[in-house]
C-alpha cells in the first residue's frame, strides 16, 4: 500500500469522535509529506548503516593486510633475512615508524 492510500485509510477509518481527525483531514497532504520524509529518511538511514558496515569490514581487512605484512616484515629482519631500512621501505614507511608499529602488533 502507497503512503497516501495508506494515510487516506488511516484518517478515513479513525473514529468521528477523534477530535485530531479533521485536522489530519484538513492538512492531509502535510500529513502525507511527512510519512513519506520520514520513511524515506528510515531507508536513507538503513542503507548509511549498511554502507559503514561495509566500509568498516573492508577497513578491518586492509589493515589486516596491513598488520600481517609488517609482521612478516619484521620476522624476516628479525631472524636477519633482510634489514631493517629494507622491511621499512617495503612496509613503506620509517625506519621508526616500522620498529614502532611491528613492536604494536607484536606486542614486543
């Protein structure tokens, strides 16, 4: 059922002794203006919810990558395979910054 068809019924069924009946009847088309802003805006705001719930998986799994490169960056220079300015540069960042965020992730 259409918004209007739904507040036509709604106002059409209401008892006579309502006394907001012929209120709503009089500024039906304000009545209706408002339902449909109102459900319009539950949508809008059903598919915000939706779209930052994506987003928020799709940053969970970047910084996943993320954490698990340096990681594995940072085992390498550990055990000496590579050194320390090549595991930055690689994880694209400092040499601090890389030494900092490996000891976050690791918990070192």
């Amino acid at each position: 059922m259409e918004i209007e068809q739904a507040t036509d019924c709604t106002i059409h069924d209401m008892p006579e002794n309502f006394e907001i009946r012929e209120f709503l009847r009089g500024l039906r088309a304000e009545v209706e203006g408002l339902c449909i802003m109102e459900y319009n805006e539950a949508d809008a705001m059903q598919m915000i919810r939706e779209e930052g719930r994506e987003e928020g998986r799709r940053e969970g799994r970047e910084e996943g990558r993320r954490e698990g490169n340096i990681t594995a960056l940072y085992d390498l220079y550990r055990d000496g395979d590579i050194t320390l300015q090549r595991a930055a540069i690689k994880a694209g960042m400092s040499e601090a910054a890389f030494l900092k965020a490996a000891k976050e992730i690791t918990g070192i």
